[in-house]
C-alpha cells in the first residue's frame, strides 16, 4: 500500500516502522556493506562531491585515496552513478573512527568546512527513492539494521522521525509536515 503526497508515492511501511541507527552494534555497516556499487548518486551531487573532495582525501584510508585517485569516486552504470566502493565493500568515503565506518563528507560537514552533508541518497537510508514519473519511497530491509528497529522500537521512534532531516532536505518542510500526519 502506498500513501501520496504531491508527486510522491511513499510506501506505507516508511509510516509505521520504528527505526534509529545504533552505530554501536552496526559499526556503520550501511557504509560497508558487499556490492559492485556503492551508495547511488544524483547528476547534480557529482560536481558538490568534487569540489569537498581534497577536504576528505586526508581523512580516508590510504587504500580508497588510491582508488579516488587512480579511478575516480564514482562508477556509472546504466546511466546510474554510484560510489565506488573499495574491495567491493566499503564506500570510497568511509573512514574508520575505531571499528565504526563512518562519511568522511559528513565528517567535514560537521567539522563546518562545508555545507552539503551528503549524498541524499545516504542520508535518507534505509529508504530507497526510485523514480517512475515521479519518486516512490520504499524502506530496503538489511540484517545490519536489526539493531536500529531494536532501538526505535524501545524509544518509539518512527523511521520518518529519524529521518526528519533528509526528507525536509529533499522534500521540504510542507511535504514533511503532510507526512508526519499520515495515519501509520
């Protein structure tokens, strides 16, 4: 079932599941995780990225420099673009704060060396945007995220609560206040 706001479809589950990430026990596996690509990427984010890139190139591994450097910090696939990854693992802008995986651009975000956090699409996960005509937003499932269900679970935290910043980011404060009533 699917809910509408504007141009908007919203998956119903993004209403009703409790959600909020626990760092702690996923170690930022959302960041880390296996695939051919990486996180996915709008057009207009790629020239923002190469602009705060000689800001992070310091803060991530020696071995996702090389890559950056040798390869660039993003794939293109069926005209889709994507992080690239290292090792088929690890986002390009991961860097590790003890055994937690942690985004290098929203690390020189918060460190106020710029003022774009990061791709949308890592800032709204777990909910996915794919696009027929308009944006359908769909919660993607992964066993890393167990801990955040567990967590939002036993604080009542809603996933569109958590992710209260990336929707208005990408959706505006109006768009999200049409959310947030919706039943769940």
């Amino acid at each position: 079932m699917f809910y509408q706001i504007d141009n908007v479809l919203i998956n119903k589950e993004i209403t009703s599941v409790n959600f909020a990430c626990d760092l702690e026990k996923c170690k930022g596996a959302c960041c880390t995780f296996e695939g051919d690509f990486g996180a996915p990427l709008r057009h207009s984010e790629i020239p923002v990225m190469k602009e705060i890139l000689p800001l992070i190139l310091d803060i991530i591994p020696p071995e996702h420099r090389k890559v950056i450097e040798s390869e660039g910090f993003y794939d293109e696939f069926q005209e889709e673009l994507f992080t690239k990854s290292y090792d088929r693992k690890a986002c390009v802008f991961v860097y590790y704060d003890g055994d937690i995986a942690k985004c290098s651009l929203e690390k020189v975000y918060y460190e106020g060396k710029t003022n774009w956090k990061k791709p949308i699409s890592c800032h709204l996960f777990p909910i996915r945007i794919s696009p027929f005509g308009g944006d359908i937003l769909r919660y993607e499932r992964f066993p890393f995220c167990e801990p955040a269900i567990e967590k939002g679970n036993k604080e009542k935290t809603r996933m569109i609560t958590f992710l209260r910043e990336p929707l208005t980011r990408n959706y505006g404060e109006e768009w999200y206040s049409a959310l947030e009533g919706l039943e769940d």
